[in-house]
C-alpha cells in the first residue's frame, strides 16, 4: 500500500467517513468530499465505486474500510 492512499484513509477515518450500511456494505466520505460505496463480496474481495476503485481495484475508501473491520475485530476481541 502507498503512504499515499494510507494517509487518506486514516483522514477518512479520523473524520468519521465510514458508515456500514448493510452487512458488508459501507457508505465512504472521500477526502474530497464524494461518497462511494465500498462492498465486500462472497470471496472477500473489495470493490468501490470510486474510479480509482473501479480501475486500479484499489483506493483510500477500501483501505479505510478494511481498517475499520480489522479495529472492530481488535475491539471485539479484547472484550472476550
């Protein structure tokens, strides 16, 4: 992952741009002020609508979705 997309999706974060709207379904406040819609499919890959999503595959709305899960995960398990 660049530093690039990393530091946008810890801004993301920071400014509370990840909502789950469904299981597996999450709306993305961009940095730039665009939402997007980032899923996760079956086999666990990722997808947004932005177009670096839709082109490269990859983007900062992603990456701030799948630090969002992976802190939920941490959370969840230090409370058992």
């Amino acid at each position: 992952m660049s530093e690039h997309i990393d530091s946008k999706a810890k801004a993301i974060i920071n400014n509370n741009g990840v909502l789950e709207i469904a299981d597996n379904k999450y709306l993305v406040r961009s940095t730039s002020g665009g939402t997007y819609t980032v899923s996760v499919d079956g086999n666990g890959i990722f997808l947004c609508t932005c177009p670096a999503g839709e082109h490269k595959g990859y983007c900062s709305h992603i990456e701030a979705v799948k630090i969002t899960r992976e802190s939920a995960i941490e959370n969840e398990s230090n409370t058992i």
